[in-house]
C-alpha cells in the first residue's frame, strides 16, 4: 500500500475514535486503530453472510444480532473516553458469535478453531489481560464443557469411546484457549514493561533536553551544534539573535552555518571546522563591522565525539567580549597615561630632591658669604691704608720721621701688627673660599647627576646597582647629616643588571624621602637608616632592603600602602608609593612592605630580576 493509501486509511480509521481515544499514547492508538478496523471488517463480512443467507430464504438472526453488535462497537468507540466498553462488546460479540456456531453447525468448519484459538489472544490485545481471561474462562466453559454435554445429550456421539474422545477434545481446545491466553498476556506484560521502560526513558530525556536547553537559552553566549557537514543541529537565542542582527539571517536547523560569509571567510571557516572535525579544539577572536561599529567574538570550537569515539558534529561556543576589547583598551590607553605621569612624578621627586639639597647646600654658600663679608669689612686694611698715607705725607723726611716723631716711632710696630694680622685674615678668608667652592661644587655635581637621570629616563641599560643607590644617598647626604641619620650599607657581590636606571632611581628616591620623614617625626635619638644589597640564588632575584627605625606603619595600614591616595603624611599626596609599585612591576619585579607596628620602624624591599634581557 502506498504512503498516500496508508495516510488515508488512518484518517479513517481515527475519525470513527473520540477525541481522547486519538489523543492516546502512539501504542494505545494503534490498539484503538485495530479495535474499530476490526469492527469495521467484522461488519462487512456479516453483511456479506446476512445477504447470503437471505439469497436462500433463510433468516440469519444471529448474524443479525452479531452485526448489531460490531455496529454498537463503532458507535461507542466514537463517544468513549476509554476503549473498555468497545472493546468489551466487540470481544463479546466474537464470542458469542463464533459458540453459536459451534453449537448450532454439528459439524464446525475448520476456520472456527482458528477463530477459537484468535479470540483469547484478540481479548488480551484489546481490554487487557484481566478482562481477557474472563473472555477466555467464558470460551473454555462454552466450548470445553458445554458443547461436548450439548452434544451428549442430543445423541449426536452414542459410542462411549467416541464421546470420552469428544470430551477431551473439547477441554483439551479449552485449555489452548487458556494457552493462548497466557501467551498474549505475557506477551502483553513484556510488551507493557518496555513501553513504561521507553516512557520513563523518553520522559527522562525530555527533562534532560528541557534542563539543558534552558541552561543554554539562560546564557548571553553563542552556542551552537553542527553535524560533521557543517549543518545547524541547534542553535540558542543568542546565537539566532546575533545572526539575525548581524546579517539578517535566521537560523534554521538543516542550513550550512558559514554559507551567508564571503568566499574568503566561508573558506576559512571551512578550514577549522575541518581541523575540529579532526578531533582539535580551537580558541578564536574574531572581529565583525557592523555599520562602523565594531563586533567582537570570543569563539571556542570543540568536537563532539559518538559512542564509539569517532567525531559526529562540533559544538561552538561565541561571547560577546566587544566592551571588554574597548575597556581594554581605554585601560592600555589610562596605563600608558599613568607610566607617562609616574616618569614625571619621578622626575618630579627627583628634582624636588635636587632642590632640596641643592637649597641646603646654598644655606652653606649663604654663610660662607656672610662670613667672608664681615671678615672683609672688619679688616684692618683701612688701618694700614692711613699708615701709608702718613708715610706719604713724610717722604721727604722719612728718616727724621721715624726716628724722631711721635707717631713715626710708633708706625713699623702698627705695620707688624697689622701684616701678622692680615695673614690670619688671609688664611680666613682662603678656608671659607674653599667651603664655598665645594658647596658649589656640590651643587654642580647634583645637578650634572639629575641632567644625566633625566636624559637616561626609559631607556634599558645595564645598571651598577649599589653604585646607583650611592648616588641616590648623596642626594639626600646634606639632609641626612643636618638631621643627625646614621646611614649604614650593605653592599653584597651582586652582578650588574639591565633596568631603567630612571625608574630604579625614582624608586630609590622615594624609599629613602619616606625613610628620612619616617626618622623626622621618630624621637628616638639613635636615628638609623639601613640599606641592603644581596642576591637570591633560589629565586634569581637581586634584593634591595630599607629599613628604618622610626615611627613604623600601623598593621592596618600595611595593605594600603601602594594603594593610590594612600598616605599618612599631613601634606602627603598618596602618590609616592603607588607610582614606585607600577615602576617596579614594569621591570617585572615587586615592592613589599613590613612593620612590626608604631615606633617599630620598617622595612621597604624592592625583588628585581636579574636575568632580565636586554630590550
């Protein structure tokens, strides 16, 4: 029969089934399907038998009782909300149908015993195993003891031989009735047993499939299924919604994923989908326009591997990572920004540095000069140059004049006194030159060490680093001697390393300010500053320690000291320390910290590599 003919019948055949016996499970309906078809074929072949039977003058009544019976089993199963009535009349029709036969024909036709053997496994099929074995005691009573009693008592059998054969006959077919009773049922029960089994499965997997397809409708990420031809199995909202906003597609199971692309970029795709199709795992960032914004995906390719571990489809995973890119890069665009302000905040704590000792070594110039001032305006060369005036006065009579005048006597004396006194002077005035002129010396080399800094600032060199930290010490020397700070250093054999000597020097700058501030406001009278240099073989680290023994950090304050804004200072701008920790992760090392608590001084550590290449 073809699939049109087949399509037809069971149009037919559902429309003589009420509503709730079509909308039964696919099996019940197959049971209700056969129950009216049967009732539909018993019906045609009574009314062939009745016409028949009527054609030679005789008057079937049972056939006319049976066919009112299949008629009432159509006529039920339109209005039934269980098929258990239907089936019931349908059953007991058969039945009395085919035991009027037996009894009526002395002779019974030998389709009567399949119709027989039919019903009890018919019953079964239809109402069930209970209400089939009544269906199936009432056969077994019917035709394995009445009919051979019936037979006995019209004398149809006289021989005892022959009615002890009928009689087990008759109960023998009874007991293939049960037979095929049991049979069906159990036929019935397994058949029972494996579609609650399928139901529990499929009842299992729609849960399932209802779980997973509301984790994945409940993220904003692209996730999509494909067979190993590149085909949609599924797709997620977000994944439609995307294709749908992007390119005005809708995803529809069945279609190529990459066919709406351009030739170069549907190659592409190709291209990894075969790698994945291989049993790789691919991670992509791919980047999309869209009417002159900027799309970017965040793509993950995974196989999806079958019972027997071959590759039957792939799965693709898309996050929308757009506003992350852009916060990146507006965070790459603030960081370049902020190393650009911590150089001149370095350069700044540099020069405030060179000024500061630069204005302490002027407070020498000044004194020098004031000295060499008041020594040059109390000098007694006014006194020696009325004595020359006086000999100018006597030079005619210079000789009569010393030897016989007052003053004259008095002068080579005075002028003895006033030489041996300008020699002192001399001396004086030379001692407080040579002061003066290593102040300005001084002041000549710090400022030739910040010219040099300055020019070195972002440029990797190889650095001497004890060397550096003496050069960061001399400028804070003047301020360490005024405020009485012992300085004691360290110096381990370590190598030479490439660094920013600017951002090292900025670094070491701002430890030794805060140190000096930490001794300032410290009233102990022992003030000490320690600096340590050694080297860490386990971790290929070179150490730079300061430590202090003033005032200490609070231990609530210890994770707060790189924090931006964070200071302690009364005219502090909290930016000291933040910018000193971005100098050091830039040359991929590390500032820390520690205090035993108030007064307990601390410890500053700066960790750098030293296997750090040349950039």
């Amino acid at each position: 029969m073809s699939h049109v003919g087949r399509h037809w019948l069971l149009e037919r055949l559902d429309s003589m089934l009420s509503e709730p016996l079509r909308n039964s499970a696919p099996t019940d309906l197959i049971r209700h399907r056969i129950m009216v078809g049967a009732a539909c074929f018993l019906t045609l072949i009574n009314v062939v038998f009745v016409l028949r039977s009527i054609s030679t003058n005789a008057l079937p009544l049972g056939s006319i009782i049976a066919g009112l019976g299949y008629l009432g089993t159509l006529l039920l199963a339109r209005g039934a909300r269980t098929p258990s009535l239907p089936a019931m009349v349908l059953l007991v029709t058969l039945g009395i149908g085919h035991v009027s036969s037996v009894f009526v024909n002395p002779n019974p036709a030998g389709g009567a015993h399949a119709i027989g053997m039919l019903l009890p496994a018919l019953a079964v099929y239809l109402a069930g195993p209970r209400l089939g074995l009544s269906i199936t005691l009432l056969l077994f009573a019917a035709l394995g003891v009445a009919h051979p009693y019936y037979r006995e008592q019209i004398g149809i059998d006289v021989s005892a031989i022959t009615a002890s054969t009928i009689w087990f006959g008759h109960v023998f077919a009874g007991l293939c009735f049960v037979g095929s009773w049991g049979l069906g049922s159990l036929h019935s029960t397994a058949r029972s047993a494996a579609q609650a089994s399928l139901e529990r499965t499929l009842k299992e997997l729609r849960e399932s499939e209802s779980k997973l397809n509301s984790v994945i409708e409940s993220t904003d990420d692209l996730v999509v299924s494909l067979d190993r031809e590149g085909r949609l199995l599924t797709a997620n909202s977000a994944a439609r919604d995307i294709y749908l906003r992007r390119a005005g597609i809708v995803l529809e199971p069945g279609q190529l994923l990459f066919q709406h692309d351009t030739p170069e970029a549907r190659k592409l795709w190709e291209a990894r989908f075969a790698q994945v199709i291989q049993g790789q795992r691919l991670r992509l960032e791919q980047t999309y326009e869209e009417g002159g914004a900027r799309l970017v995906i965040d793509i993950s390719m995974h196989p999806i591997a079958g019972a027997d571990g071959r590759v039957v489809g792939a799965t693709l995973f898309g996050r929308d990572v757009t506003a992350r890119r852009e916060a990146e890069t507006r965070l790459g665009e603030m960081h370049r920004t902020l190393v650009d302000v911590s150089r001149q905040a370095g350069m700044a704590e540099v020069a405030t540095g060179v000024l500061h000792n630069v204005g302490n070594t002027l407070n020498s110039v000044n004194i020098s000069t004031s000295l060499v001032t008041d020594r040059l305006r109390q000098s007694r060369v006014s006194g020696l140059a009325k004595a020359a005036n006086l000999l100018r006065e006597h030079v005619s009579d210079i000789c009569s004049f010393l030897a016989h005048d007052a003053q004259g006597q008095k002068l080579p004396a005075y002028l003895i006194a006033v030489s041996d006194q300008l020699l002192d002077e001399r001396d004086a005035l030379l001692q407080e030159m040579r002061s003066l002129g290593e102040s300005v010396e001084h002041i000549k080399s710090i400022v030739s060490m910040q010219q040099k800094h300055a020019r070195a600032a972002g440029a990797v060199e190889q650095v001497v680093v004890p060397q550096l930290i003496d050069e960061a010490l001399r400028l804070h020397a003047v301020s360490f001697e005024r405020l009485g700070i012992r300085v004691e250093r360290h110096y381990a054999e370590v190598p030479a390393i490439y660094l920013d000597r600017h951002k090292l020097l900025q670094i070491l700058i701002n430890l030794l300010s805060n140190a000096r501030h930490a001794l300032m406001d410290s009233a102990k009278q022992d003030k000490r500053l320690g600096i340590q240099v050694r080297h860490e073989p386990d971790t290929g680290h070179l150490l730079i320690e300061v430590e202090d023994n003033g005032i200490g950090i609070a231990p609530e304050n210890l994770a707060r000291m790189f924090t931006q804004g964070f200071t302690t200072k009364k005219t502090g701008h909290g930016f000291g320390l933040h910018i000193s920790a971005l100098a050091a992760a830039e040359m991929d090392g590390r500032l820390a910290c520690s205090s035993q608590g108030p007064e307990q001084g601390a410890t500053f550590t700066l960790e750098l590599p030293i296997n750090r290449e040349e950039q």
